[in-house]
C-alpha cells in the first residue's frame, strides 16, 4: 500500500453520540501504537448522531490528515456502521472498536502481534467485569447461553465486535449483504485463522450506553434468528408431540363419552383452550418472525447510504505516519 512504510492499519470506529469520547479515543490510540512501525487511518463512521459528534470529527480531520469520517444518512444502527466502515477501508487490516472507551486501546498491541504472527481473524472476548451493571452482566451471559443452544454456532462468552480482520476477510466480507447484520456471529462462522485475546473492559468514559434492554432483547433476537432455523424445527416438533398426545386424549373422551362418563369439566376445558390458543399463537409468531425477515431481504435494500464522507479510495497510500507529539497536543 505505502511505500515507505510497511503496511497500514485502518481503526473503524461507529459513532453515535460520542462527542466527548473521540478525543480521547484518538489521542489513546496514538500513544499507545506511535511507536510500532505502521501507518494508521482512523475511519470515524457517523451513525446519524444528534450531537457535535460530526463536527468535531471534521474539526479534527483538519488537525490530523489520518482522520477521515463516514457520515450515514440517518442512524442505522452499530453493525451497519461497522459494516459501512469495514467496506471502505483500504488498510492492509481493519480494527473495528468502540467510541466509549470500553474497548482498551492498549489491547490493540496485542490483536495487531497477533496478525503479524499470521492470524486472519484476531477477536475479543471481554473478561467478566464486576464493575458492570449485574443486570447486565446477566443478561449477556444468558443472551450468549441461550444463543449456543438454540442456534448451530458457538459463540463465546463476551465475544465483542473489538477486532481486528485482515484483508482476505475483508474481501469475504464484502460479498455478504445480509439485512439483519450479526457482525460477531459472521466473523464466526467465516472461519479463517482465528485467534482469541482475552480483556478486561473499561467503564464507558462519557455518554451513556445505546443499548437498552429493548435493544439489547432485539439484537439476541438477531443473533438467534440469523444463524439458525432452530425455532421453527421446535415448533414442527412441538406439533408431532401435541399430535401424539392428543392420539391418546381424543379416544379417552369418546369413551368417557359412549361409556356415560363424561363429567363436563369446564376447568379442563379453559385450561386446553388457553393453552393451545397461545401455543398456536407463539408459533405463529415465531414463523411470522422469520417471514418478516424474508420480506425485508427479498428486497434487497443496501445496508446504509453515505450522505457524506472525505475518504477517497486513494487515502490509504497518501497518509502519514503519526506524530505522537502532535497528535497527543491536539486535545
Ligand atoms: N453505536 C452506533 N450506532 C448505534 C448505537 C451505537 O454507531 O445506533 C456505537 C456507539 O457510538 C459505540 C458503539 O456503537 O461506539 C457501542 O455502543 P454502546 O457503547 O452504546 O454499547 P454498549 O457498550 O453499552 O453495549
Ligand atoms: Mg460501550
């Protein structure tokens, strides 16, 4: 890619919201790999923030020319953005990782050691952190439990979208244009030579979280729904066994009836009919879930539009190497 330097390095940072974190962000970077021996091109990707997100981005593309934003049209949400920034980026490897902090820029010595000892895939898994909310401490480690079960592939506990790709996956990459995107689950099943860094998150330096409860629920629901047709075998199977019990049930009452047994039990009654009812309705929904998302792919909408961005597809050969002193002097 650049001559003078042996390769570059491209950071996909999605953002929404952070005005106060991308400072920080890039000013840890800087001084934790201004000494290794490559280029960087830090890929701000704005996912339709509402606050001075953008304008500081660009205020800081003007100070420091390995800057560059992606501004989306509206907020597509996180994976769409990292998808948007991993499909523009030209750097020998894409470093995908969070605004806030979370994710500890010193990690990435680690993922990028990694690399250069022939990974294709370096990925994350965060360590249990005390400091999180037990809530949600709880709920990610039931959402990837639950996950494993129900769906064909195995994703470990924590696996977080902190990692670095190289340019053979990139390329992979590239080709997939799935609607409901499910980056970490993808980066899975892509298989390639994968390798696993263990780490311990930060506290969310500015800001809050983006992902409620409901959003959290909604994403789970992704990750399980994309990556296997489980729930849908289940209800087949469901019906095989409510079939089978009502092979018994249905001779039992015609013979309480013809034998003059038949106690009119309105409770057993009640209790058949919700139940069934709303079995039929979990169902129902279950496959309406999975027909929603065929409707929504057969369209074949792109994943985001970009409104705007000052990446060309010549960045990568014109950057420069980082000046720690300036790039610490920035903030
Ligand atoms: N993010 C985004 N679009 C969204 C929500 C979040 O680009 O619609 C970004 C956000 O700015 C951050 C990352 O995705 O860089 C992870 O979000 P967050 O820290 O809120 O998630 P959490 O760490 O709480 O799971
Ligand atoms: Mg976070």
């Amino acid at each position: 890619m650049n001559d003078n330097f042996k390769k570059t390095i491209s950071f996909v940072i999605p953002v929404y919201n952070e005005a106060e974190n991308l400072g920080l962000l890039h000013k840890e970077l800087c001084s934790t790999l201004f000494d290794l021996p490559y280029v960087y091109e830090f890929i701000f990707v704005d996912d339709g923030s509402a606050d001075d997100s953008l304008a500081i981005i660009k205020r800081l593309t003007e100070k420091d020319s390995n800057i560059f934003y992606i501004e989306l049209s509206r907020n597509f949400g996180h994976q769409h953005a990292l998808k948007a920034g991993m499909d523009i980026a030209q750097g020998d490897c894409v470093i995908s990782m969070d605004c806030d902090l979370q994710h500890p820029p010193q990690v990435v010595r680690q993922l990028i050691a990694k690399w250069e000892e022939g990974f294709d895939i370096v990925y994350t898994r965060r360590k249990e952190d005390k400091k999180l909310p037990r809530i949600k401490r709880k709920t990610s480690s039931l959402f990837y439990a639950l996950l494993n079960k129900i769906s064909d592939m195995k994703l470990e506990n924590g696996t977080a979208d902190f990692r670095l790709v190289n340019r053979h996956v990139l390329k992979a990459f590239s080709h997939l244009n799935e609607n409901e995107l499910f980056i970490r689950g993808l980066i899975k099943w892509a298989g390639f030579r994968q390798f696993a860094i263990d780490y311990y998150p930060r506290e969310r330096y500015a800001g809050e979280s983006k992902y409620d409860f409901r959003k959290m629920l909604s994403f789970a629901f992704r990750g399980i729904t994309s990556f296997s047709v489980k729930p849908l075998k289940l209800i087949a199977y469901l019906g095989i066994l409510l079939f089978l019990i009502s092979m018994v049930l249905v001779p039992y009452a015609l013979i309480s009836y013809f034998i003059g047994k038949a106690v009119s039990g309105w409770t057993s009654l009640m209790i058949s009919i919700i139940f069934f009812g709303s079995l039929q309705l979990l169902m129902i929904g279950i496959i309406g879930l999975y027909l929603g998302k065929l409707v929504i792919q057969a369209k074949q909408r792109p994943l985001y539009f970009i409104r705007d961005t000052n990446y060309s597809s010549n960045a990568a050969s014109n950057l420069e190497r980082p000046n720690h002193e300036e790039s610490t002097s920035l903030f």
